[in-house]
C-alpha cells in the first residue's frame, strides 16, 4: 500500500494507496518497526494518517482485503506483549490503569506501575523466597550432616522473617493504593434539607441533583467525579437520614446508610438555622478519620455555627473553599506518598496474604521437617508469581539449581 518499506525505525512520507487500483487514499508519515524492541516484540507497522472517520475508514477497509490482516481484540497488543515477555501481569493492569487514570496521582501510580515498581518488589520478594528454597533443599540433601542442614535450615528462616516483616507493612497499608486507583469516596449525609444536594451541586459546578425546600427531596444515590488537587474524589449526595414515610423514601435511606458504611470519608450536614441533629453512633464509632460535621446555610444563621463544624453557604459560597481543602487534605493523608509502590487491587492483596499464610506456615513448622516446611515456600512463591505471571515451575527449579551448585 505504501512501498518500499521503509528503513527499520525512520520515518517516511508515503502516499498511501489502494492495493487494488492504486488509488491515493492519504499522504501520511509511515513507521517500520522490528521486533524485538517493539511494544508486542513483535513486527510493527504504524501508520500516522490524517484522522478523518472517512481516511481511517478506507485505510482499514484496504487493509481487511489482505487475507492475513484482521482488526485487534480488545487488550490484543497488550497480551501479545505479556506473551513475549515485554510486560508481565501486574505492568499490563498498570497499562490499563494508564489508560483509564484521570487525574496527576492516579497518572503517576499508574504509570510506576507500569514501568514495573510492583513487578520489581514482588519479584524480588519471589528471589528471596527461592533463595529459601534453594536452602531448604540443601537442607533436605544433607538432613544426615546435622549441622550442616541446621545451618542452612537457620539461614531460610532468617530471609523468611525478614520477608514477612516486610509483607507484613505493604499489606497494612490503609489501602491507599487502591483508593487512589478507584477514587476517593466522600459521602454527603445528615437530615433531610440539611443542604446535601445543593452542596454536590456546588461541588460539581453543575445542577446535577434535584434542590427543593422540601424535605425527603432526595431518593436515590447520586454521584459525581472530581479531580481535588490531583486526587480523584467521589462525591455521593444521599437520601436525608430519618424515621421515613413511605416505602420509598425507606429504600433511599437503607442506600444511604450502605454509602455512609462503605465511604472513606463522611460529610455529616446539618443546617446551622436549626438543632443539630447527631450522626449515627455507627459513623463516629468507625473513627474521627472518616467523618467531618459541616453547618449549612450559614448565610440565614443568626447564631455562631457549632465549633467542630465547618461552617457553609452554598448560596454565597462562603466556606466552600475550605471545605474542599479539607477534603482534599483528608484524601492526600489517605492516599500518602506516592513514591512507595503500593497495592492496587485486591487480586494482589489476595495473592500476598496466601503468600504470607505460607511464610508463617513456615516459620511455625517442626524444625526438623524440611520437606513440608520446604513445600511452605513454593506455595509463598507460587502465590507471588500469580501477581506477575510467573508461575513457571521449570523456571523455579532452574533458578534454584542454577546458582547453588548443590550436586558438587
Ligand atoms: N439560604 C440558603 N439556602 C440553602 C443553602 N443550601 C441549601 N439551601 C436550601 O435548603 C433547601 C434544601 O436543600 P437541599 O439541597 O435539597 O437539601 P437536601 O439535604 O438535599 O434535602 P433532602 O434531599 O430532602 O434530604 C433548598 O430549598 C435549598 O435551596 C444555603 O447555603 N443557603
Ligand atoms: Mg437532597
């Protein structure tokens, strides 16, 4: 369609043409990438046509009459990648999570993701445990050598509390990871016209809830997204919490106690012109982190707002930029730093407490039975290698056999 080929890596003006009759479909720029330093490790090819529906259109439709051409799957590039060896599993859903982040720290987590800051602390963590093995064998071969097993058998165990004092602080890790990949989640609660929906709206600069001076207005959960200094927060408005009349207003409120259990954050909304009405003890009882009291309509107050709240107008706007400061400084103690990698979904989460399980398995074990204690090790390993995709036996053994000479 555009011949000679180009030389490996230039780019080339070429017109782009109709195999069949020759017709001009484009003037683009053309890549000719070879493998294996390619994304897939494969061959490639790019085209950088002018991106009008109609060029794209006839360029595809020209491809598809070659009989070896056919469109990508979905996430096609990405498994022929993982395939070849060029991203393993945890780099692949760090691609993924690229390609869906929409603020700077979900960007930033993503990308070290990516680039391999997980894959490396796990597989390092793996070599470590194979290093165990690897003693642990020595140990099996040499269990009529007493004190040459037993010093060896010393050695895994001191690389395996090592390993699980080190699990053990990535995995409590308020699930900061995790936050930051899906979001922030910050719940707007309190009685019925407390102001709830007029605040998302002003969060959201848009009239996305229904506002009405009558109480039990709203029923459903409604959300909406936020970018909070690089954060990306969640904001729910919710039914107003109170004995309910009806059965629907009963079912909003229901949904709303499920948000205000499951939030990281919960604004408690009270309008200052009346009583307070306290949270439930349910929220205070989950810890002063998650919940912040907030005092509307500011504006029509004639007494002093209550001292632990952040006091509102949404009308007048008063207030609003502290509350979302607050917020946003909530969120960022939540989420940390960003430059240690941390767990971002809860298949490795998973993976790592069955690592741990077996590592404790482990250190718990009868001494003197290295077999079983030795199979304790390859499921921690085992468990590891799931979050990359490393689970090859053949390699485990190679490894282990491969820099400990124990046949000589
Ligand atoms: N003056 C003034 N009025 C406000 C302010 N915020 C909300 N209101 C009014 O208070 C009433 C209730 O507001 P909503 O936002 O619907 O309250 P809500 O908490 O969502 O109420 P429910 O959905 O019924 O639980 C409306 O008439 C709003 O216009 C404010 O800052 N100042
Ligand atoms: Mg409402």
């Amino acid at each position: 369609m555009a011949p000679p080929r180009p030389t490996n890596r230039h780019a080339s003006l070429r017109r782009i043409k109709e195999p069949q009759d020759g017709r001009a479909i484009d003037d683009a720029l053309i890549l000719w990438l070879q493998g294996p330093k390619t994304e897939t490790g494969e061959d490639m090819a790019e085209l950088h046509l002018h991106g009008s529906p109609a060029v794209v259109k006839a360029v595809l439709a020209a491809l598809g009459r070659f009989p070896e051409c056919r469109l990508a799957g979905p996430g096609e590039f990405a498994r022929r990648a993982f395939a070849n060896g060029k991203l393993d599993l945890a780099q692949v859903e760090g691609l993924a999570d690229l390609i869906d982040s929409e603020t700077e720290a979900q960007r930033h987590q993503a990308l070290a993701q990516m680039r391999g800051a997980l894959s490396n602390l796990y597989e390092g963590w793996r070599r470590s445990i194979l290093e165990a093995s690897a003693l642990m064998e020595a140990a099996i071969d040499f269990s009529d050598e007493s004190d040459v097993a037993g010093d060896a058998a010393e050695r895994a165990l001191a690389i395996v509390r090592e390993l699980r004092h080190q699990i053990l602080a990535h995995l409590d890790d308020g699930h900061r990871g995790e936050i930051l990949r899906d979001g922030f989640r910050v719940v707007l609660a309190g009685p019925p016209n407390a102001g709830k929906s007029s605040l998302l709206n002003a969060l959201a600069r848009r009239d996305a809830a229904i506002v009405h001076e009558e109480a039990g207005t709203t029923r459903d959960v409604l959300e909406v997204r936020l970018d909070l200094e690089g954060l990306p927060v969640i904001v729910t408005d919710t039914a107003g919490i109170r004995e309910a009349t009806g059965a629907v207003e009963t079912e909003g409120i229901r949904r709303a106690m499920t948000h205000v259990r499951e939030a990281d954050l919960v604004l408690w909304l009270n309008d200052s012109t009346g009583d307070a009405v306290p949270p439930p003890p349910e929220l205070l009882s989950r810890g002063p982190e998650f919940f912040a009291a907030v005092a509307t309509k500011i504006d029509l107050a004639g007494a002093p707002p209550p001292p632990d709240a952040v006091p509102i107008s949404v009308k007048t706007r008063e207030g609003l930029a502290r509350l979302t400061a607050t917020i946003a400084s909530l969120a960022a103690d939540r989420v940390g730093s960003t430059e240690t990698p941390a767990i971002t979904r809860e298949r490795y989460r998973s993976h790592l407490e069955t690592c741990l399980e077996a590592l404790e398995g482990f250190l718990g074990g009868n001494t003197a039975d290295y077999e079983l204690r030795a199979e304790e090790l390859r499921q921690a390993a085992q468990a590891l290698g799931r979050i990359t995709g490393r689970i090859d036996v053949e390699e485990v053994l190679g490894e282990i056999f491969g820099r400990f000479c124990i046949g000589k």
